[in-house]
C-alpha cells in the first residue's frame, strides 16, 4: 500500500559503512526532513511502499512501516519520566498477565506502561488506572488512542493511597514515589499469590519499601535490567557508544492471605 500524507514513516538511515540512524517522521508532501545523509522531499516519499528504498550520494534511506514499539519510543507525548520497553516488556512479562484480566495499575503518568500492559490484557480484559493529575490523565489519554487501546482502560482520578473500590484484580502495577502506602490500601482487592510488580528509580525508596513490607506480601525479585546496543557494522562489529543504564528497579511481590 502505498504511503500517504499524513501517514507514519520510520526511516532507517545507512551510509554503507555500517553508522545508521533512525528518523520517524509524518509525512507530509509540503515538508522537507533532515537526515544525517542529507535532506530528503515529503514528495519523495510519497507513493513509495513501506519496505523500500531511497538511494541518496552518501548512503541508504529504508522506509519502514512503524511498529506499537516504534510508535512508543518515538511518537507518543511524554510530560514526566516514562517506563519505556526496555523495562516494560520484563514488567509485564514477569507478572504473569493475560488476555482477558483484570488488571491495576498506578499511577498512570504518560501510559506507556499502561501500553504495554494492554497489549496483554485487552480486548477481553480491563486495566483500572489511578493517577491524580488532570495533565497526566490528558496525556495517557491521547497516547492510549493513538496505541487503539482507550476502551479497554478504567481512568480513574483519584488516589491509590486513599483506597479502590474495585476488587478481584489479578495483577497490579505500582509506578509511584511511595509505592509502600498503598500496598495496605490495595491488599484487599488483590487475588491471593497474585504479583504487584513496583518499579523506583532509587536504592532509597527499596530500602524504604522493604521497611514498610508487613506480613501480607513476601519479596520474590528484586532485579534492574541494562541495554547495550551494537553497532552492525560488518567489518567491525563492536558495542555502541550508546548504553542505556539504569532506568530503575524492579521488585515483584506475591500477596499472601
């Protein structure tokens, strides 16, 4: 099918010596974009088919039809520090969840983790969201609509530290400051051995969680994870410069009776 205004290009950039870049770009007949290979016309893109090529002096154009996880790490809005895929994809992989459950999940900030966890859970299951700022519901809202997963998502303003009144839910996802005030709260409405997975960014807030643990929950992992990309290079395939670190931990717990 061929590409349209308006429409979603991730562009590949090579300049045959094996540096690449990635560009994601609407198109757009009227506009002109910037690549490290040089400056290619929205007319030029136009009516080509994803999967093709673009020959320019000093490399290699691919167009590329977007992919969710493209969509996430480079088109969807952002007003606070997000979960991206690199700890998202363990988050939710670690949890167990499926097609068809319910699922809790706060706070909801930019939903990029609330993205991911309906690509499990949805069309079938449901995801109750809680946050309390007006600009972050806004936020998740337009990025959850541009992902096609607004209907399978409860929005609910209103704070987790302070009770829920749904119940039976089969997971739950604490992305907050002081995950530990809301694990009393929640306890109730979480299904026995179920997982909360929680996700901080600092050794204080784990240090602190861990102190405010009582007997209904037991600590099965504590984990971070760290991406190092390569650069694909044939005749000298090396790691990149570019490492992504530490995002932040990860700590599952189990609910006991």
């Amino acid at each position: 099918m061929p590409i349209n205004n308006g429409q979603k290009v991730l562009i590949i950039a090579d300049n045959k010596a094996g540096r690449r870049k990635l560009y994601f770009f609407t198109i757009d007949a009227r506009q002109s974009y910037s690549t490290f290979l040089g400056n290619i016309q929205g007319k030029e893109i136009l009516g080509k088919d994803y999967g093709e090529t673009i020959k320019l002096d000093k490399g290699i154009l691919y167009l590329i039809e977007p992919s969710l996880y493209d969509k996430i790490m480079y088109d969807l809005k952002r007003k606070s520090q997000v979960i991206y895929p690199k700890d998202s994809g363990y988050i939710t992989s670690l949890s167990g969840i499926r097609k068809g459950m319910k699922v809790l999940e706060a706070g909801i900030g930019s939903g990029f983790l609330t993205i991911e966890i309906a690509k499990h859970v949805c069309p079938d299951g449901k995801v109750y969201a809680y946050d309390i700022r007006d600009d972050m519901i806004e936020i998740a809202k337009k990025n959850l609509e541009k992902a096609n997963f607004l209907d399978c998502i409860i929005i609910n303003k209103k704070d987790i530290r302070e009770g829920i009144d749904e119940e039976n839910f089969d997971a739950a996802f604490l992305d907050m400051a002081d995950p530990w005030n809301a694990l009393n709260k929640i306890h109730k409405s979480i299904k026995i051995s179920a997982p909360i997975v929680i996700f901080v960014p600092t050794v204080n807030q784990i240090e602190k969680l861990l102190s405010n643990i009582d007997d209904k929950y037991v600590i099965q992992e504590i984990s971070e994870l760290i991406k190092r990309e390569w650069e694909p290079r044939k005749e000298a395939l090396r790691p990149s410069v570019r490492t992504i670190g530490h995002t932040g931990f990860i700590i599952l717990l189990r609910v006991l009776k």
